[in-house]
C-alpha cells in the first residue's frame, strides 16, 4: 500500500515550452501533496506544498507563476513547468501524506521522480 | 532554521561488515524522524520512521536510533550487501507550526561484493 506514481518519468523538451507533470496517490487518498526538486548529488528541497481545493503554498524563492501547482482531487496533484528553461532541468519528486487516518498523519510517500531535461 | 547534516558523504564497504550511518540536526524540536534509500535516478524508498518519543526502530537488518535531545541518529546496517548500495537520506519533520520534512544531505554507500 501507500503507493505514489509521477507520470512522465522522463521528459525532454525545447527551451520556451511548459511541461506538466502528474503525481497520483494510488491506494490513498491525500488532501496533501509535496514537490521536490533535486539537483545532481545534492538532497531535496521543498519547493510548495499543494492542498487539494485551495491555492499552494510556496516555499521562499519558488517562483509561483513559474511552477503552476493544481490539486484538482484527492489523488492528483499537477506541476506545470511554464517557458521552460535550461536552468529547469533537474530531477522533481513528488509525495503525499495519507489523509484516510489509516496511517500515521506525518508520514509521507513518495514518488519515483521525473527527470526534466531543458534543451 | 533547521539543519541536517549526514556523515560520511560517501562511504565503501566489503560485503558482510556492519555499518554506521549518522544523521545529526540542530533543532530537536522535531515530530519524527524518516530514512530513506534513493537508488541512481529513482525516488525514495522509506525504511524506517521514528517517532520523537521513540528511541529505535528495527526492520530486518536496519536499526534506526533516535537521540532527540543530542540532535542525533543513526543508521545501522548489518551484514552489509551489494544490494545495500544506494545514497542513504535522512529527514527529521519540523515541530511547530512549519511541519516541514527538512532532508540530510545524504550518505553514498557502495558495498564491494
């Protein structure tokens, strides 16, 4: 159980195009989703928390009008590249906390990542 | 603001020894603490949670240790093998209002058959 999937798991695209990636919750259901993004050899960061319904929230210097964050359902959470650059390029996971109380609230799943390659 | 720091950044082994992984943080205002294995270009797999009012936490041959007032844990494999080989993240939960899953910087292991 506590499965979370990311689809595409590897995209390459032209400078100058947005990229929408899909993170999905399969067995569970998440009111709470978290992106990641992670450079060559280094650890993660938080980038936004997204909630299912209302805005996200961003952490401090993620460009909001840049990195377009919907959490449309309770299983889907979308994060959207726009005029994307080199620069971009890294590698985005996404997690979800299981909101049903089976689990234990502060516990989070992950995804297996995508892999953003800027041309 | 907390911090995570992990010792070694890189680590090799002959298949077969025990192993220690450290984790330390500066605040121990913390609700748990998480260590994950991340493979080459793959997400994170959880391995062991330990609560802030827990000491330890066991799975098969992983033992996680949690000392919250040192700011301090650690990893122990035993039996090491090439199947161990990954980079080893640990992550503590923030207390407080942020909440936050704040990340180590990682330990590369590289267990030699």
């Amino acid at each position: 159980g506590a499965v979370v999937s990311q689809h595409p798991s590897r995209v390459i695209c032209k400078s100058g195009t947005s990229v929408k990636i899909e993170c999905r919750s399969l067995d569970f259901q998440a009111t709470t989703m978290f992106w990641y993004r992670q450079f060559p050899k280094q650890s993660l960061m938080l980038m936004a928390t997204s909630n299912e319904g209302s805005k996200a929230t961003y952490e401090q210097g993620v460009e909001k009008d840049k990195f377009l964050i919907n959490h449309a359902s309770l299983t889907l959470s979308t994060l959207t590249v726009t005029s994307a650059h080199p620069e971009d390029s890294s590698f985005y996971i996404c997690s979800a906390r299981d909101s049903s109380g089976r689990r234990s609230y502060n516990e989070q799943f992950f995804g297996p990542g995508t892999r953003l390659t800027v041309l | 603001k907390q911090e995570v720091t992990q010792i070694p950044a890189a680590l090799s082994v002959p298949e077969g020894e025990n192993l220690v992984l450290n984790c330390s943080f500066t605040d121990s205002a913390i609700y748990n603490l998480q260590w994950f294995r991340q493979d080459p270009g793959k997400g994170l797999t959880s391995l062991l949670l330990i609560q802030s009012s827990q000491r330890e936490q066991t799975s098969g041959r992983l033992n996680a240790s949690l000392d919250k007032s040192s700011g301090r844990s650690t990893l122990y494999i035993a039996a090491s093998q090439p199947g161990d080989s990954a980079t080893y993240l640990c992550a503590v939960r923030d207390g407080g209002a942020t909440n936050k899953l704040i990340f180590g910087t990682g330990t590369l292991l590289a267990v030699q058959p």
